[in-house]
C-alpha cells in the first residue's frame, strides 16, 4: 500500500513537472506568435536592388578616378540604369566609363555637353529621358572645377570659371530636368547636388570663387527643395571634403598626412564614401530627407579649430607666391 501511494505520488510529482514545462513551451509560442505582428515587413521585404528600374543622370561623371563615376558606379550597384554626361574632352574615355557600368548587369550611356549653357542642357535632358523611355528618376550635379588663388588675384574670369559648372550649370540642369516631369506629371524625383563644405559650411583661404560657387549651389538647394518639394522631388547637398585617390589630392601626397590629423580617425573620406551617400538620399530610405547638407569629411568639421592653422600655411594647394600676398594681406589687415 505504502508502495502504490509512493508510486502514485511521484506520477503525480512527474506530471505537475512536465505540465509546468508544457505551460513554459505554450507561453513561449504565444509570446513569438504576438511578437511576430509587430515585425516590420516592408524592412523584411526591401528588395536586393532597391534602385532597379530607375534611371540616374549624372554630370560631371566621365573620370574613372572621380567622384562622379564613384556615384554613378554605386548606383549602378543598387540596381539604377545610368547616363553619364561628359564634356568633349572626355568623349575618348565616355564609351569605357559605360562599359564599366554595364559590368553591374545595368544599362549605361553616355552624354557629351556643356552644362553652362541652357540650350546644351536642355537637349542632354531631353536626350536622356527618350533613352530612359520617359522617367529620368534621379538628377546628380556633380559637374564643376576649381581654380585656388588669394583674393588680390582672383579675376572675373576665375570666378566665372568656376561659379559656372558648379552653381549656374546645377540650376539650368535642375530646371531642365524638372520641366519634363511638370508637363508629363511624372511622380516624385531626386535631385542631389554635389557641393563642398568651403562655401556651404565654412570658408577657406585662398579660395574666394570655389566658397561663392558652393555657397550658391546651398541656396540653390534650399530653394529647390521647397519649389520641387512640392511635387514629390527631394533636393540634397553632399558636401565632401578632401577625397583620397581623386584628382584634387593626387598632387597633395606631402599634405596629406597633416590634412588626415585633422580628423577624429586619422582618414579621409573615398570616392565610394560619397557614393554611399548619394545612394542613401536617392534611395528608399532618403524619401523622408529634404534640403539638407551631408558633409562627407571624415569628421574634419568638428576639429575645424585645428584647420585653420593648415589653412594659413597653404595646404589648399596655393602656391607660395599666392600665399605670400595672402599674408602679406593679412599683415597689413592687421
């Protein structure tokens, strides 16, 4: 008897044990079952290629060591379909620049024109959305060039020179590859405007041209963002600093190390650091961002203090005749 009540207690010990594990196990399913709805199924669902089926337009892109074909390489990569535009000089390289492109399982083409004049910028837009069959979805502004000199020196032809592809060629772009989507009422758009932080953030010596070129391309930009805003088209400035492995630095090695101290990790940004950030705005997650400017500097804005002093030695490539009459204007400034 006493055997049998033992027995039949230890059953009863076994079963309460496994109905508590039984209990634990349902909660468990219950808990991964009501947590499940709350998971986000579009992030789950964003696809590989998040730019496939759309076309960019990108100026200033025909130089396999530029910012331009950087960006036009990454969003390749997402997916997008390129039209590189180029200036005559550049159309012995154009063909092999596509031909990179296409490597991305994309299509490519490539444009020749002169983005300061109205009547060339209108013909490479309308060129480019018959190739795109209708919808250029993506405009990059990255068209532009630099000339370093103390203010005492600069002429009207220095300023023309560089104010014209970076501000006034960003805005005849613009407009011409906004009409198009006004007239055929073409949902949406991206424009981004590849600027720099002299002139948009800070300023530099030696430098007078470049700062008003970007200082206009930000008040281009700001402008756009609420005119376009209004139809759907988002309008940013990426505003890189110095970028290893591009033609502004290639004749800057003795610099560079100077220049990289000046940043919290000791590096420069890559051509495909800005890539990344076009691809970013342009992208499915950018929808939401309007009108900013997204320096790409490697941190170099927040230690700006530190380069000051690099900017009175000259490290912006000003020759040292250049930068005598620079201090000796700062001298005699007091």
């Amino acid at each position: 008897m006493l055997l049998l009540l033992q027995c039949e207690n230890l059953l009863l010990l076994t079963f309460c044990k496994a109905n508590v594990i039984l209990q634990k196990f349902i909660m468990e399913i219950q808990a991964r079952a009501d947590y499940s709805q709350y998971v986000n199924t579009p992030l789950l669902q964003r696809p590989e290629k998040p730019l496939e089926g759309q076309w960019a337009l990108i100026t200033g892109a025909t130089r396999f060591n530029g910012l331009g074909f950087a960006i036009a390489e990454r969003l390749a990569l997402e997916g997008a379909s390129i039209i590189v535009v180029g200036t005559e000089n550049s159309q012995d390289i154009a063909p092999y620049v596509v031909q990179r492109l296409t490597a991305y399982g994309v299509k490519a083409h490539s444009l020749v024109g002169d983005v300061t004049q109205e009547e060339s910028c209108r013909q490479m837009v309308a060129e480019a959305y018959s190739i795109a069959s209708g919808n250029v979805d993506i405009l990059v502004n990255n068209a532009g060039v630099n000339r370093n000199k103390p203010i005492t020196a600069v002429t009207l032809e220095d300023y023309y020179y560089v104010y014209n592809p970076k501000a006034l060629g960003a805005l005849l772009m613009s407009r011409a590859w906004f009409d198009p989507r006004i007239r055929r009422k073409l949902p949406g758009g991206r424009i981004v405007n590849i600027g720099s932080p002299v002139g948009s953030l800070y300023g530099n010596y030696g430098q007078a041209p470049y700062a008003m070129a970007n200082g206009a391309l930000f008040g281009l930009t700001q402008d756009l963002a609420l005119e376009f805003g209004t139809r759907g088209v988002t309008v940013n400035l990426v505003a890189p600093t110095f970028v290893e492995g591009t033609e502004m630095t290639k004749d800057m090695e003795d610099q560079i190390p100077a220049i990289k101290a000046t940043t919290p990790n000791g590096e420069l940004p890559t051509p495909q650091d800005v890539g990344g950030a076009v691809a970013y705005l342009v992208g499915p997650d950018g929808g939401r961002i309007n009108g900013i400017v997204l320096p790409v500097d490697s941190g170099m804005k927040s230690n700006y203090t530190a380069l000051r002093p690099l900017g009175r030695a000259g490290f912006r490539q000003v020759s040292k005749e250049e930068m005598a009459i620079i201090k000796a204007t700062r001298a005699k400034n007091g």
